[in-house]
C-alpha cells in the first residue's frame, strides 16, 4: 500500500451493525470529522499523528478500530491506550466498555491511587485493551504482572498533556517492554516539537490529520482564550501556568511597569522568569537575550517595543497577559509561536472588554478563537498532585535496594508527618521544594525526548498464544521499540 495516499473518510453505515449499534446506544446520530478521517488509517496500520482537541470525539476515533482489530480468541493486550491522568482513563474505558459490548473484547483501566487487585485480575484473566497511566503500566510490567510482547496497537491520548505531567521519563522506561511490531497512533491538542520528537520515538513514519481550523497565516497556533477579572490577573496567570505547563513562552504586557510586575509575580512563585523592556541596562539586556539563546530562560516577560528583534526558535507558547493596543499587533505577537511547522499556542487573558477587542480580532483576521475555562486553585492542586506523584513514583522506581533499605529507616516519621498538622506542614514544605526543582525548572523534568537512532529489523519467532498470561518473561524477545518497525 501506498503510505503517501490519502484515504476516504468512512461514515455510521460504514461500521460493523454491532458498533454501529453500540454508538447509537451512546446517542450518536453519525461519526464526529475526527472518527471519519482517523479510523481508515488505524483500521489500514497507517501510523498516524491526529491533531484534535478535547471534546472533539477523538476517544471513539481509536476505540472502534481496536474493537474491529482485536482477535478475542487471544487472551493476551493487544491494545494499550497511554493517558496522562486517572480521569482520562476512566473515561476512556467507561467508552470503551460501552463501545466493546456484545463484542467479547475485554477492557481493564489501570491507574494510581487505587489497589491493585481488581487490575491484577483482570490482567491474569487476559484483558485486550488496557487503559492506563504510565506510571502505573510501567508498575505491572516491571512486577511482572502485564506484559506487552504481542501488543499489535499502542495509542498515547492527549500526548502534549502526558509530556507536561512529567511522564516523558516513565514512557522512555516503559519502550524496552514495546514489541518491534506495533501499530502507534497519537492524539494530542498540539503538536510542538517536544510531541512530534516523541512521536519520532514510538512511530513509524507518522502521517498528520489536522482538525485546526484557521486562515493560513495561524494554522499551526491555537488561538486560546480565558476570561479573567482585571484584578485576578497575576494570580490567574500562575494558574494558567500550572494547568498549561508551557516549555517557553513569550508573555507580552503593554507597559514597562507591568513587565516588572509580572517578573515579580512569577520569580515568587519559583518560576524561571525574567523581563525585557527599555529600562535594562545594555548589560542586563544582553544577559537576557544570552539566556534566550542559550534556551535556559523559560519565561521572557516584555514589551511589543523591547521584544522587537527577538527571535526564539520552537516557543511552545505567547501569552498576552495585557490584549494589545491595535489588532494587527495581535497578529505580530502570536506570531511568535507556531513557526517553521511546529505548532504553538496563543493565550490571551481577557476582561469583558477585551473580549469584544478578541472578537473583532477572529472577524477580522478569520481566526478560530477557543475559550477555555479559567483552572480554579483546586484544579491546580489537583493537576500539581498528579505531576508529583508521577514523578516521585518514577525516582522510587529507579532506587537500587541500598538506597531503598536505607529508606526504609524513615517509613516510620513519613506516617507520623502524615498524621499531625504540624508534620503535614514539613512534608508539604519538602514535597514543595523538590517541586519546585523538578517542575518549575525544566517543564519535562530530569530529560528530553530526542530522536533516537535506527535499529535493526528484528526477527520474529512466530509463536501464537494459547492461555492467558499473568507475567512476563523477561526475554526481551523484540523490545526495542526502535523506528523502521515491521508491519505486522
């Protein structure tokens, strides 16, 4: 087959009668653009990179073709579904158990913060689909309780969210457990280059399905949009932060004093942020742009004036902390972002008559403008915990048995601090600080996905399974998860 050809999207009537009949259970009147373009390509083998935000339909976009694709006669995964957070997985499997009934396919979600029991279960039992975090699937495999040897279909959902919950270190650990043969789909919002380096990891040759809409000028940026109250501004703009988690980011403010201020802001909440205006001295000006270029500054806060000449290759994000003064400037400033094929995204902060200036904007310029829900401080709290346990979960992972029995010594003060408020207190403190250290300093935590090099085509055994399985071998046998993969 032809990889560089195009294929037909496919409608309701083109599905089997028990899926078609499963969607219109679920209140479907026909398939969402997402379904139609994407499910061709997965049902053909075709590794694929589909840019469609949240609520777009992009969950039954991979579902249905792993329920047509599975062998039920197999009781093995043959499916893995990789989410960066406890809710998106139970609200994938909590479709895929809707979509997959009559069909004999069977689903199990695997996550933190539950016991172990009824995923043990369903593993040994020989789950085909398995939806799960990556810490957690990183847990069982490493126990020997899953394993991944004939998984035919790997799927990452939200990947630009997975990457800004730290899991980047958790899913470079959980490729040598990848089978050479797969199949790799991955669903994200964005695709900056961090995404598509990932994708370069874990895909073969990856084609694009784009959702974004927009004129030519801005088709690679999401234009976003929050609605802020002028005096909550600095507060929800750390929250944006937070929830967001931009690699980089330009963000613009209107006047030399309000630079200064949101430099502040951020420097006190433990962000890696500096300014850029005419008030610099040459010196501190040219520490900066060094910094810039050096991409050790994570945030630039500045002027349109002062920001002029600045150059920053791949920025992830511009922020527009102040809606600037006329509306061509609007187009300058996210123009920053989503250069050379890269996607970025734009976020405004906006009163009720910035709005109205944003508005007038999209008219004009033909630009789709996405509001978004301002995050609460629970949202964030909530977001923060997720990250954290991630990635501490990652570093227990990898303590040898020293370190580990040597911890063991302090097992009993970690359950005295978690019951007394006082104690409660300096756990927080420390749990803050590595934070801080790990987070707010490099947005992927200890590293960065990079392209990996070429493997050599591996060889097959041939084997067929014929019982369920409740642990892996450990022979390594085709876990190299390198590219130039074989079809299967």
């Amino acid at each position: 087959m032809d990889n560089n050809q195009e294929l037909p999207e496919i409608r309701m009537k083109d599905l089997p009668d028990s899926l078609r009949e499963a969607a219109k259970k679920l209140g479907w009147t026909g398939l969402m653009p997402v379904q139609s373009k994407a499910i061709p390509y997965m049902r053909a083998g075709r590794d694929v990179m589909v840019q469609s935000r949240t609520g777009s339909g992009k969950t039954g976009a991979f579902i249905i073709p792993i329920i047509e694709r599975v062998d039920v006669s197999k009781p093995y995964t043959q499916a893995l579904v990789l989410v960066p957070t406890r809710e998106l997985a139970r609200q994938v499997f909590g479709e895929a158990e809707k979509l997959r009934e009559g069909s004999g396919v069977r689903t199990v979600a695997v996550y933190g913060g539950v016991g172990y029991g009824p995923q043990l279960d369903a593993l040994r039992e020989g789950a085909h689909l398995v939806v799960g975090t990556p810490g957690r699937i990183l847990d069982h495999l490493m126990r020997g309780s899953m394993d991944l040897d004939d998984l035919r279909i790997l799927v990452f959902d939200e990947a630009d969210r997975m990457l800004s919950m730290g899991f980047y270190p958790d899913m470079k650990a959980l490729e040598k457990y990848l089978p050479e043969v797969r199949d790799g789909f991955m669903f994200s919002a964005t695709f900056p280059p961090l995404v598509k380096s990932l994708a370069t990891q874990f895909l073969d040759h990856p084609e694009l399905i784009s959702l974004s809409a927009g004129a030519e000028h801005v088709v690679e940026t999401a234009h976003v949009y929050y609605e802020v109250p002028a005096m909550d501004k600095d507060r929800a703009l750390v929250r944006i932060i937070e929830v967001e988690n931009p690699e980089s980011a330009i963000i613009f403010v209107n006047t030399k004093a309000n630079a200064h201020f949101v430099v502040t802001v951020l420097q006190r909440f433990g962000y890696d942020a500096d300014e850029f205006s005419a008030d610099l001295s040459q010196s501190a000006r040219e520490n900066v742009l060094g910094r810039i270029y050096r991409k050790n500054l994570r945030f630039l806060v500045a002027t349109d004036v002062a920001a002029r000449g600045i150059d920053i290759e791949n920025l992830s994000h511009v922020i527009l902390y102040d809606f600037p003064e006329d509306h061509e400037s609007y187009i300058h400033r996210t123009g920053r972002t989503g250069r050379a094929g890269a996607n970025g995204e734009a976020i405004s902060l906006v009163d009720v008559l910035g709005k109205l200036e944003l508005k007038a904007v999209a008219k004009r310029y033909g630009i789709e403008m996405i509001r978004r829900e301002l995050p609460t401080d629970e949202d964030v709290q909530k977001v923060v915990a997720e990250r954290v346990v991630a990635l501490l979960e990652a570093k227990l992972r990898n303590l040898d048995g020293l370190v580990r029995e040597r911890m063991g010594r302090m097992i009993p003060l970690a359950k005295f601090l978690s019951e007394t408020s006082g104690g409660q207190a300096i756990a927080a403190m420390l749990i803050d600080e590595y934070y801080q250290k790990t987070i707010h300093a490099s947005p992927l935590g200890e590293e960065s996905p990079t392209r990996r090099p070429s493997r050599p085509a591996p060889t097959s055994s041939g084997r067929e399974r014929t019982g369920g399985r409740s642990g892996g071998r450990g022979s390594g046998r085709g876990r190299s998860g390198g590219r130039g993969r074989r079809r299967r």
